[in-house]
C-alpha cells in the first residue's frame, strides 16, 4: 500500500536500513501498520490513511519546535499565511522580542542568549500556536584538558561489584570513594560507572533471577538508594534502634552470607537495607535539627512532581506484588481515584522514599567534591541508558510520550544472529515535539547534576532507534528504524552540558547511520572506542595513533568480554549456552574469528614494541598447546589502548584483576546472572596491593604527551 508507506515515512518509519554485513533490509506493510497503530494512528481503512496523512502534513505557522546552534543567524520561517504577532519569551518569564508579521515573512531574530524560548503565535491578542525554540552553543561542553590537546585517563567499574569490611552485600558510595582516592593519587582524572539510576523495590518479592539491569530502571532521573553506605550517615550513627538492630546476632549473620557471597544478592540486600533505612528515618523525623529538615524539604521542592511521582510509584508497587508492570494494576492512570486517595494514605511511606533519594543524592554528591578536591579533570563520568524501561515511572507518569506496544533493541549482526530486544520502550517521536521535548530535557538535567562527564548509552538514538516486531515462529528480532529530529535532540545536550560544565560521551558502537560520528565531532560529543572492536577492513587491529583524539577508549565493556574472556572465548561460550546462537555453525564461525582476533591481537602488541618476537613465539606454541591465557595479556592488551590518541582512556578494574567473567550477556534475563558478579578483590585488598597502582603507573607512562 503506497498510502501506508507515505504515512510511515511521515510518522519518521524507514523504508530500509543497511545491517552490518553490508545487506539492505526492507520494511514490510505489516511492520509499518503495527507501529502505526501503535503510535495511534488509524490505519484501518484508506480513507483513515488519508486522514492520517493529512494530519501530519498540516501546514501550520511554525513547527512544535525550531532549533537553532549560536553559529547560525535564528531565521523563523512561517509556513502559514495571514496576519500574526510572534512573541518571544525567555526563561525568566520575560519578552525579548515581538513582531507583526503578515503573510510568509521571514523573521530574524537579533541579540538574544543561548537557552529556551517560547514563541506565542498570537491573532487578535489570543495564543493560537506556541513553539519552543532552542538557542544553543554549537559544542557541547569543552574542558580545559579537551581545549589544551592532553590525553588523561582513569578506571571504569561496575559500583555494585565493589566489595568491603564496611559495605553490606553490594558495592556502595563509601567504596567508591576509595576508588576516587586511589585513582586519583595514581595519576588518574576520571572513574566510570555503571548506571545508577532507581531499582525497583518489588526485587523484594522476586526470585535472585529477576531483571536486575542497571539499564532497566524505574527512573533514570533519580539514584539508587541500594548503593548507600548507610553506616557513614548520621542518623545511622546516632539512631539507638538502629545501633540495636546491628546488634542483633541474625543482622549480623545475614551481613557476613551477603558479603561472602560471589554474586550480588539483591533481594536480600535491599530488604535489609531498607529495614536499616526505615529505622534511620524514624530517628530522622523525631531527632533531625531543624537545618537537616531544611535541606530535606529544599531538596524535595527542588526535584518536584519528578521525584514525587516516583515515590508514589515506588510504594504502590509494594503493594501491588506479584505484579511489578502498573499497566496491570487495578487503576493504572497516575490521576485516578486509586492512585490519589494512595497518597493520601501513605504520605509517610511515600516520604521515606524520598528520604532514601536524599540521601543517595547528597552520598553521590561529597563523591564528586571529593574528586574535585583531589584535582581531578573529570572525576565521576556516569551512564545514561537510552530507553526507559516500560514498566518504569517515567512510562507510567507521561504515557503519551511514549509507545507503549513496541519496544527498541538492534537488529541481528553476526555476535547477535537472532538481534537483540531491550525492554525499553521508544518515545513517541511527534509526541516529543509536542510536549516541547519536557521529558528529555528533564533527563539530561538530572543526568548531569551531578557529573563530571556523561555517556549516553547507544548514542545513535538521538538520530534513529531499532523499533522492534516479533513474528511467530521465527526468532530473529524483526523491525525498522524509526527517525527522531537529531538536531534538536543535540542541541538539547549542547545547551544543558554547557550549563553544567558536564563533558558528553556518545556510545557509538553497532549499526551506526551513515554521517552519524561525524555529526557527533561536529558538535563535541566524544566518540567510544573499543580495542576489540576498531579494526581495519582486512582484521587487524587499528594502530593506536589512529584513534581520532575526541574520543574515550576503552578495551572492552559490559557488554564484551574483559581482557582475559576475549582470549578464553568467555562472552562465545556463554552466548552458545545461553541460545543465542541461531545455529551450530554461528557458534563454530564466531570461535573460529576469535582465534583469527587473538593472532592479529598478538601481531598488533609486536608492532608497537609491547611484546618481543620471542614472547610472540613462546604464546603461540603455549596457546596451541593448552590455549592457556597469557601471564601479562591484561597488562600488554591495556599498554596498547594506553597508546591510543583518544583523549580520554579508561582501564576496567576488572582487568587490572584478570577476571574472565562475562558482566552481562544481552538479550539474557534469567539464563545468565547479569550484573551480579562481584570483583575479585575487596577494596582492602586492593589498596594492601601492588596490581592498581602498577597498572597506573604503566598507563601514565604510556599516555601519549
């Protein structure tokens, strides 16, 4: 159906893409109708097509939204004829400019800052249309160190794999801070971390193979109270019933199994940190002075409707087990008569929440000074997933903003033959528009309090995301790409990184779209370079002084295998017994490139002086032998991304350790114990040893000048 296909293409639906081999996919009718339909409109017959074609081609005075960047003249082109004033209006509330324009006259605007501006429409002094425009800086926000050409590096961890004498069951902000000082008092300006954005308390009442992604959140706007070093705060300290509590012979028990535990027990753990907390804030409420009231409540009204929706959402999910998805519960709507009188109910348990936020937010907060203080280019660089999870709160408090029947991942590639499904669901693109991108702007702000730096996880959604559509009896993840407006979604993060002097790191690892990278250079954000993944077309490994200097590299991610499971196969293995692969011979393809991967790794570490010729033998014949790992591969493999010309290069503190274990393997909930494993080594154990700071040593020395 033509009339389907012009629709799609209105809706931002591609007709095509082309995967990583090279082959072009086409976009079928039936995918177009499911995600029409699912974005709400009516496909049914072709006199509703037309309607529906008709309704987004309107022509209107301006769009919902007009973006412009500081190096170009702000020209309001109206797409409407007639007589009508524009009034634009700051973010103080104050007018900065107006005109009467009369018919298709181009209006330029002089003279005014970067930031957000409303642009009321107005005939016969009644608003008919507003817009919003943006007036950004062409770059996103440019440290001194990215200004001055100098190369600086640092550690990138998973914070829940942290583990101590002081810590309860899961790594927490007081770990990291060791962490920082370490870094830091070994040359290091950056440390990287998982996402830390509100895990759902209905873990609780779920199995220790539930979804525990830190990319699959409740909200990405607020932080993870599970992360709290509870012992270090105050109403801890002074609270007799929590001291009593401490005490108690089976909290010290359950302590001592979560903390000897090899894998991160969620459950557990957060039901025993909230008993802790809950105690805490009872001492809060009748023991706090009033200055700590003060602050509570001044941080309360500074996040606003955001975190009380949250916190509403979070205690009637308690309620609501075994059920964690709230289009299930009895009144789903944020402003239905359930939900309301629930407020009303348990304003005490819905404060507590917020109490938690507090808490964690201030934790992370002195982390970040303390960086600071150590002089640090960076210090904390965080992780923003790019979809929120469809049984979150940021879902369920704006569900117009989004669609809620489809889904985004990646299409299948030869490391992933049957594609990958995510759980996120997709912002609804023209509904975006309409609500002057509120939800997204809201989410780099919060992203970027409290960073020195932000990754923006799969980077590429900013310009297009893979919608997926599941078809019976065939396991490959079908779909298309659906397109939202780049530039405007870029000037958001120009602007708001420039606000808060927080650096931008754009994930652009997988099918990337043609011109995307360079788009990102273009506009300051840094480019994400993987060891195992930059390779010239014939297999070989890039040559470090080819790396382009805006960007951060890395050896591997989460989402790879570390130093020592590349080598061993790791990431191959679980991926086969997990089902990813389609077939055998998808299993037999991928080990046999490995082995091709790890010859042209070792010929890589001998062209840049890193190994001998003779070491380069004895690996071989040892390799053929027992394909045992070699004795100095993390340390050789982490020199050569040392080497690299990217400005930013961070070592994963998992290899500095040798561990082989797979983070997470994609596309897997309960085949495989994502985001659990914890570190080899405790904090204690690092410090007392020698392998951190040699592994410092060796890559400030390796840094280029």
């Amino acid at each position: 159906m033509e009339k389907i296909k012009e629709l799609a293409d209105l809706a931002g639906i591609s007709s095509s893409y082309v995967d990583k081999t090279g082959a072009v996919h086409y976009t079928t009718d039936e995918i177009r109708q499911f995600f029409l339909k699912s974005m709400g409109y009516d496909v049914e017959s072709s006199e509703s097509v037309d309607k529906m074609i008709e309704k987004l081609s309107m022509k209107r005075i301006l769009p919902d939204v007009i973006s412009f960047y500081d190096n170009e003249d702000i020209v309001l082109r109206p797409d409407a004829g007639g007589e009508f004033g524009l009034v634009l209006i700051n973010e103080e509330g104050a007018v900065v400019f107006q005109k009467q324009v009369s018919g298709l006259t181009d209006v330029i605007i002089n003279g005014i800052s970067t930031g957000y501006y409303d642009v009321l429409v107005k005939k016969d002094d009644e608003i008919c249309q507003k817009s919003l425009l943006i007036y950004a800086p062409r770059l996103c926000y440019q440290p001194p160190f990215l200004k001055n050409a100098e190369h600086i590096f640092g550690v990138s961890l998973m914070l829940y794999s942290l583990h101590s004498k002081n810590s309860i069951g899961i790594g927490d902000f007081g770990d990291l801070a060791e962490i920082v000082r370490l870094t830091a008092q070994n040359g290091g300006d950056v440390v990287g971390l998982n996402p830390l954005g509100m895990m759902s308390p209905c873990t609780m009442q779920q199995s220790e193979t539930a979804d525990v992604s830190p990319y699959r959140t409740l909200s990405r706007l607020f932080i993870n109270y599970i992360y709290l070093d509870l012992r270090s705060e105050e109403d801890f300290v002074n609270s007799l019933s929590v001291r009593e509590f401490m005490r108690q012979s089976e909290t010290q028990k359950c302590i001592e199994k979560l903390n000897a535990s090899e894998k991160v027990l969620y459950k557990e753990v957060l039901r025993l940190k909230l008993r802790i907390a809950e105690l805490m804030f009872a001492y809060f409420e009748s023991h706090a002075s009033d200055e700590r009231r003060r602050m509570f409540e001044a941080y309360k009204q500074e996040k606003g409707e955001s975190l009380h929706n949250l916190c509403v959402f979070e205690a009637v999910l308690e309620k609501q087990a075994p059920t964690d998805f709230w289009r299930y519960w009895k009144q789903a709507d944020i402003n239905s008569p359930y939900v309301q009188n629930f407020i009303r109910d348990n304003a005490e348990r819905i404060n507590f929440f917020a109490y938690c936020h507090w808490l964690a937010d201030n934790q992370l907060r002195k982390v970040q000074k303390l960086a600071q203080s150590l002089n640090m280019k960076i210090g904390l660089y965080t992780d923003m997933p790019i979809g929120a999870a469809s049984n979150g709160c940021e879902v369920w408090e704006n569900p117009e903003a989004y669609v809620l029947d489809c889904t985004i991942g990646a299409p299948a590639d030869p490391m992933r033959p049957r594609g990958q499904s995510w759980g996120f669901t997709p912002y609804h693109p023209q509904v975006l528009k309409e609500q002057h991108y509120a939800p997204f702007i809201r989410l780099i702000r919060e992203n970027m309090q409290i960073s020195g730096a932000l990754r923006i996880d799969h980077a590429m959604g900013l310009r297009r995301l893979f919608w997926g559509f599941f078809k019976e009896n065939n396991p490959v993840v079908q779909g298309a790409y659906v397109y939202y407006d780049i530039k405007d979604l870029t000037a958001i993060l120009c602007l708001e990184s420039n606000r808060r002097k927080c650096l931008v790191i754009g994930e652009d690892l997988g099918t990337v779209p043609e011109g995307f990278r360079e788009y990102m250079a273009e506009h300051g954000l840094l480019s994400y370079k993987v060891f195992c993944r930059q390779k010239e077309k014939n297999g070989e490994f890039i040559a470090p002084e080819k790396y382009q200097y805006l960007s951060l590299a890395q050896i591997s991610t989460h989402d790879q295998a570390t130093a020592c499971g590349f080598w061993a196969d790791e990431d191959i293995e679980v991926f086969n017994t997990c089902g990813l692969y389609v077939n055998e011979a998808q299993y037999r393809d991928n080990l046999s490139g490995r082995r091709k991967d790890c010859e042209n790794m070792i010929t890589a570490l001998l062209q840049q002086d890193i190994l001998s010729q003779s070491e380069v033998d004895a690996i071989k014949a040892k390799e053929l032998d027992d394909r045992s790992i070699p004795e100095c591969l993390h340390f050789d493999v982490n020199k050569y991304g040392a080497k690299t010309n990217s400005a930013l290069f961070l070592v994963r503190l998992c290899d500095i350790y040798r561990q082989k274990i797979l983070d997470n393997a994609p596309g897997t909930i309960a085949e495989y114990p994502n985001w659990r494993f914890k570190l080899a080594k405790s904090i204690e154990e690092i410090k007392a040893g020698k392998a951190f700071s040699e592994m410092m040593s060796m890559i400030a020395e390796n840094r280029p000048a």
